[in-house]
C-alpha cells in the first residue's frame, strides 16, 4: 500500500479526505460479505429464520404498496379536551351575546338565572341523547381554573377607600354573621332530624357534625352570585361594599369550619379543638394575606424594569397574582384573600410603572375572562344538575330553605342593632332589609359539597340536593324580585360620577383636617394611622417599587396626569380630537380644550399706581411691626406637646388681658338700650341739617384727616350709633378710640360754635368694635388702618 501510493502521488503527499472516506466504505462492504457467510454456514437454523423474516418483509411492502392514500382521516380524541373547551367557552360567549340583545329579557329576568336555564337544556340534551352527562363542575375545575379570575378582577379593582372605611362593618358580617349562619342552621337542621315520628326515616341517622358541616357550607355568601345579580340592579356603593365584601371575607371562615368539621366528622371535638380552630381561622386569613401582599410587592417590583419590554407587563401580573392563589392553596389557606390582597396591593405601584397599553390591556383581559369564567360557573351548576345524583327529602329540603332565610335576617337585624352604636352614617331599615335578601348562595357552595367523601357522609346525594335548591331559590327567586323590591323601597342607586381634581383636593383636606384633629384630641384613630401610612409609603416603599421620577411625584398630580389622559382619549374617541394639534403641551388639561375663537377686546386695565422705594419700605415696616403675629406652627398637634408662644410677653400679661377683655364684656353690650334722649334716632334730624364726616383722631398732626361726604341727609349712612362707652374712665377711652365723627370747620358765630361743640361732645361717634380684644392689640390695628385710607398723594 505504501508503494502503490507512492507511484500514484509521487510528490509524497497523503491521500485527500473523500479518497480515504470511499476506501473506508469499501472495506467495511467486504468485511461485511465475508462475515455473514461464515456465520450461515456455521448456524443452518439462523439461516432459515432470516429467509422467512425477509419473506414477512417483502409480503408486508407489497400490502403497503396495494393501500392507497387517505385523503381523510379522523383523529377526534387527540384533540376532544381542547375542543371541548373551545365549545364550551363558544357556547358560553354566544348565550352572553344573545341575552343582551333581546332588553326586555335581561331586564326581567337576570343573566345568572338564564344561564342556569340554557346549563339545564343542555343537560336534558345529552340525556336524550344517551350520552353520559360529563362532571363539568368539577370541584378541581372551579377552584383553580373558573374561580381565581372572578376574584382577580374583584381584588385587582377593589375600591379601596369604602372598603377601609367599611371594614369594621363587612369584618362583623362576615365573621360573626357566618358563624352564626353555620350554628343556627346546622344546630337546628340537626334537631329536626332527631324529631321521633311514627315511622322510621334515614334523617334520624344524621349525626350534629354532619349537619354542622352542612350548615357551614350554605351559610357563607357566594361572591360570584353577589356580583352577577348587584351589577344589575346598580345598587348604591355602600349596599355593594357590604354585601360584596362579606362575600369575599368569609371565605376564611367557610375554610376553616369545612375542614374543622370533616375532620371530627366521625369522633367528637373537644374544647382544645375549638381553640385550635380560632388560631387555623387566624392562620388561614392572616396567611392568605400575607401571601397576596408578598406576591404583589414582587409584582410591584418586577414591573419597575420592563420599560424596555411593555409587551409582556400584563403577563406578570396575571402571574403573580396566579401564583398567589396557588401558593395559598398548598398550605390550605384562604386563596381568595391572597388574590384580593395582591390585586389591592401591586395595583398603585404597576399601574405607575407600566404603560397606558398595558394597563388597558389588563383591565379588559380581566373583564373578559372574569365574565367568561362566571357565565360558564352557572352553565356548569345546570349541566350538573341534570347529570348528577339526587336524593330528595321534602323535610330536610325545605327545613333547609327556611333555616338559611331565617338566620340571615335574624343575623342582620341582630349585627346591626350592634354596629348603629359605632357607626357615623347609620344603616336604616331598608338597608338592612337589603343585605338580608341579597345574601345569595352560588358554585362555591355546590363544589364544597362535591368534594364531599361518600364514605364517611352517606348522605352526600341528599346534601347536595339541599345545596343545589337554595341556590336556585336564592338565584331565581331572590335574584329575580330584588330589583323590583329596590325600586319599590326607593332604595337610592349607585350615581356615576366622574371624579374631578376638585373632590381630590377636598378629600385629601378632610382626610388632614381630620388626621390633626384626632392629633389635638389624643385619640389616635384610623386617620391617624392611615396617616402614619401614607408618610412610610411615601418615604421608603414608593423608592423601592416605582421607577423613575414618578416615585416623587405628589399624588394630586399624579390623578390629574390621570384624569388628563382619560379624557384625551375619550375625546379622541368620540371625535373630537380631529382639529387637536399634534404636539399639544402635557400641561394643558384636555377638559378645557374648546375650539379656537377670535380673541375679544379686552376692557383697558386700571394702572396700577406707582409706589417710590421709600413708600415701599415703610409699608413693609408697617405690616411686619404692626401685624399681629401668628402661631409658630408645631410639628405634632398633640394637647401634651402643646408649648407657649415665644412671642407672647408673658403669661401672667395675657391672663390681665383676658381679665379686662372680660370685664368690658360685662360693662358693655353690642346691643343698644332703651332710646336715650340722644339717641340714634332722636339725632337723625340734628345730623340731617347738618352733614357730618368721618376721620380719625389722631394723636399727631401729621396724619391727614379722611372725610366721607354723605350720599343724602336721609340715607341709613347718616345716622350711627350713640358712644357706649362714656361712662368709662378717661383712660379706658384714650386706649379704645377708634374712628370718630365730627363736624368741619364753619364760618359761624362764637356763641353757636359753642352750643355745638358741647352738644357734639355728647354725640361723638366712634367705631364699635364686634370682638373687643385685647388693647394691645388695637392701637396695631389703627396704625394699618391709617396707613390703608392715607390717599396717594
């Protein structure tokens, strides 16, 4: 080989790479073909197993050549689940569609009811078909897929003002109210079971946990049933806020009594338990909160660097706010408080990060699919009505719908005869009435009795039963006759009205006016803290969470950049905009923007007069030393940090006036007694022969005197009021003089001049002041009234 290449390459150069590639190939080919005889020669049977396996093969290419080509095939169960669902959600999207376009229909009868009627003919359909009715509602379907994006949008848009203000309210209706539902109706369901009739019934087999159970799951108010009906009858916000919020807040407690009770479902609960059971209730509604608020600050924070990325913002919110859920379910907390708290808590901060797009991208992707989610929830409760188990018992049934009315008007009435005594703004009868009948129960209730074990409650199919008729009671008849019963009671409704920058500045007044004033009180109140708050989110957590300039920004501007762009763009919208310039200055607000119009004459404008510098500086010399000087504002407005004025001369000076002030009070009264024989009246005709000025008396000569000539003799001008005060002492009047009447100069006779003088003595007329203070204070008072009425000249 080495000589064969040598006489091919005689330069000694080696072989190229494809020449060695074809070489290696050839080799392997003969090793090949001289292997395999040699090993059927040696193994005959091998030999025969090979020919009838290449036979098979040979047979089996024919067949496939014979087969032609499928121009159509069905493959239907690889892709039945998510086609199913697409079904499901068309179906869902066309019923939302086709009830609002028929008004008279969705305003009779509400949308939640018609979606239950189209879930029932559905069911009855694939019954006359005979098909098996799929569990559509199934409990792992509504809890982590259906349910999560009806809270989401609740939480994300939660007002938070009403509900902070109302939270001590929706806490006891929550709370104490389910609590007493789950007793009332479990404890009294349970005695009617235990009623001995003469013949046996399976009732007398329910045990008190059973229906305590029971009673725990139809006692709590279901939010998405809440909402599907208040959004129609456009109830007032604080009827809203507290049938809403009861709705969202007891879910902690529906939780805790669920598993509470299905644990010692088949022992008994010792008072130990029952303490444990307030600490899992702390435990399951403080943790959900906790988990929401740190899953929204994450959000908060993540949104602060996607300035370069505004494409994938909503995505992080709806992350987050899905891991929240999530994460509180693994640790059997309270999901739904965990999607409020990290809808409430990353709102104000992403919202300042993210764009105007992305904003209006969360906003309707979460109206969309909350609407979508609750308009399946209710086409769901009917299929599975139809296609479930049902035991019906006449007594258990209606015992139950009576029970669950019961307690709740009783638990109204009986929460707020409590809450009056605490609350400003009292709830009234029709109030009360209200939240009693909008008390409404939903899916969550039905998935809690789903998820029920038949094992150790034998009698689920008749729970359930129970369940799904007070739904329907409450939906259907509740539901359908509470609109009816607002317009009846003339209940006021919810008024849309648009926010203005005005109603910002007076809210936040009143919210430091009354901050301060709990302050001065010592009483340390809500406002307090809500202060406190505000400051620690201002100083540390806006730094940290929002990007930019905008973490300074004060909050008026920041709701008037607000308001400014949504009015833009509703202008833009309805046409407005058209004649708009392009580049229009981010300082002019949009709502005042009109159509220009050629400029009107302007009045000429009075000149103001020309003041020298030294006129000047005894102005400024005159107002700094004369007027009276304020407060110095303290950094706390607590009575005990309270401190003296540092310039004031004393306290022993200021309570001598104070003294005197009073017994001038006592000396002399602002109204005028009986008619003396100089009185006002008695002297009208004496002054009307003889007009009278104004001016005043002034120590120094150098002050000019300031005459007002009279309109009439017969004019109210001319007449004033008679000296009070001259039987005080000569130096009381020294310091009390004020403006003074007396008459000019005439040429008149010596003896006349005389007669007048000492009768006009009598009728000196002089200012009497409505607040006489102190008498330091007066002589002040003069100086900057001679200085104002001294004429230009």
């Amino acid at each position: 080989m080495p000589g064969r290449t040598g006489l091919r390459h005689p330069t000694g150069l080696g072989k190229s790479l494809p020449e060695r590639g074809l070489l290696l190939l050839m080799v392997w080919l003969l090793l090949e073909g001289s292997v395999l005889p040699l090993g059927a020669a040696s193994s005959p049977d091998v030999t025969k197993k090979a020919d009838l396996d290449n036979h098979k093969v040979s047979e089996k290419r024919q067949n496939e050549t014979k087969k032609l080509f499928p121009v159509l095939s069905l493959d239907y169960e690889n892709v039945r689940t998510p086609f199913e669902i697409a079904l499901w959600v068309l179906l869902a999207s066309l019923m939302k569609l086709g009830f609002h376009l028929i008004p008279k229909l969705s305003s009779i009868v509400p949308e939640s009811c018609l979606l239950i009627v189209v879930g029932l003919l559905v069911g009855g359909l694939i019954e006359l078909a005979g098909e098996k009715v799929p569990p559509v509602l199934d409990s792992r379907l509504f809890f982590l897929c259906l349910l999560p994006p009806i809270i989401l949008d609740a939480g994300y848009f939660l007002p938070i003002r009403p509900f902070m203000e109302n939270l001590g309210t929706i806490l006891m209706f929550a709370v104490v109210g389910t609590l007493w539902n789950a007793f009332f109706i479990g404890g009294l369901l349970y005695a009617v079971c235990q009623i001995q009739l003469d013949n046996p019934s399976p009732l007398h087999q329910l045990e008190l946990l059973p229906c305590l159970l029971f009673g725990s799951i139809v006692s709590a108010v279901d939010p998405v049933a809440v909402l599907a009906v208040f959004e129609e009858i456009h109830i007032n916000e604080l009827l809203h806020i507290l049938v809403f919020g009861e709705s969202l807040l007891n879910d902690a407690v529906t939780v805790v009594l669920y598993h509470l009770f299905e644990e010692f479902s088949g022992g008994d609960v010792t008072v130990m338990d029952g303490f444990l059971g307030i600490i899992s209730f702390l435990v399951v509604a403080f943790g959900g909160i906790l988990v929401g608020a740190i899953y929204g600050i994450l959000a908060a924070f993540t949104s602060r660097f996607t300035s370069h990325t505004r494409v994938i913002e909503p995505l992080f919110v709806f992350l987050y706010s899905y891991m929240a859920y999530l994460s509180a379910e693994i640790f059997h907390l309270s999901g739904i408080m965990a999607l409020i708290a990290c809808g409430a808590v990353m709102r104000p901060y992403v919202e300042a990060n993210i764009s105007h797009k992305s904003h209006t991208t969360i906003k309707y992707f979460l109206k969309m699919w909350s609407s979508v989610s609750e308009t399946l929830i209710f086409i769901f409760l009917g299929v599975a009505t139809v296609g479930g188990e049902h035991v019906w018992n006449w007594t258990f049934v209606s015992v139950t719908v009576v029970l669950c009315l019961v307690a709740r008007i009783i638990g109204v009435v009986g929460l707020t005869y409590i809450i009056n005594k605490f609350r400003i703004v009292k709830l009234t009868t029709k109030d009360q009435f209200i939240i009693a009948y909008g008390g409404l129960r939903g899916a969550i209730a039905f998935s809690l009795g789903f998820l029920l074990d038949h094992h150790h409650f034998p009698m689920r199919e008749m729970f359930l039963t129970a369940i799904i008729t007070v739904i329907f009671f409450t939906v259907f008849v509740q539901g359908m006759t509470i609109k009816p019963l607002v317009e009846l009671l003339a209940v006021k409704k919810k008024q849309e009205a648009k926010r203005s920058i005005n109603e910002e500045i007076h809210t936040q007044f009143l919210d430091h006016l009354l901050t301060g004033i709990e302050d001065i009180c010592g009483h340390y109140g809500h406002h307090h803290w809500k202060d406190k708050l505000n400051r620690f989110n201002k100083k540390y957590v806006k730094k940290c969470l929002i990007a930019g300039e905008r973490s300074k920004e004060p909050q008026l501007i920041a709701f008037y950049h607000k308001l400014e762009m949504k009015h833009a763009i509703e202008m833009v919208e309805s046409g407005g905009g058209v004649k708009l310039p392009s580049a229009m200055p981010s300082t002019v607000s949009m709502q005042n923007i009109q159509p220009k119009k050629p400029p009107e004459a302007k009045p000429a404008e009075r000149a103001l007069p020309q003041l020298p510098k030294g006129r000047e500086e005894e102005i400024r010399k005159i107002l700094r030393t004369n007027l009276q000087r304020t407060r110095q504002r303290l950094r706390s407005y607590n009575r005990h940090t309270l401190v003296a004025d540092p310039y004031e001369d004393g306290i022993s000076d200021f309570l001598l006036k104070k003294q005197k002030m009073i017994e001038l009070e006592k000396k002399n009264y602002l109204t005028v007694p009986a008619a003396p024989p100089d009185s006002p009246t008695l002297s009208r005709a004496r002054l009307a022969s003889d007009p009278q000025a104004y001016n005043l008396k002034s120590n120094s000569d150098s002050v000019p005197t300031i005459q007002v000539d009279l309109a009439s003799p017969q004019s109210p001008d001319s007449a004033s009021t008679i000296d009070e005060f001259t039987r005080a002492s000569k130096q009381q009047q020294e310091e009390d003089q004020g403006l003074m009447m007396k008459p000019p100069a005439g040429p008149r006779g010596a003896g006349q001049s005389g007669e007048a003088d000492g009768s006009r003595e009598q009728q000196k007329l002089m200012r009497c002041l409505s607040d006489p203070g102190p008498s330091t204070f007066i002589p002040n008072e003069r100086k900057v009234l001679e200085f104002f009425f001294l004429s230009p000249s």
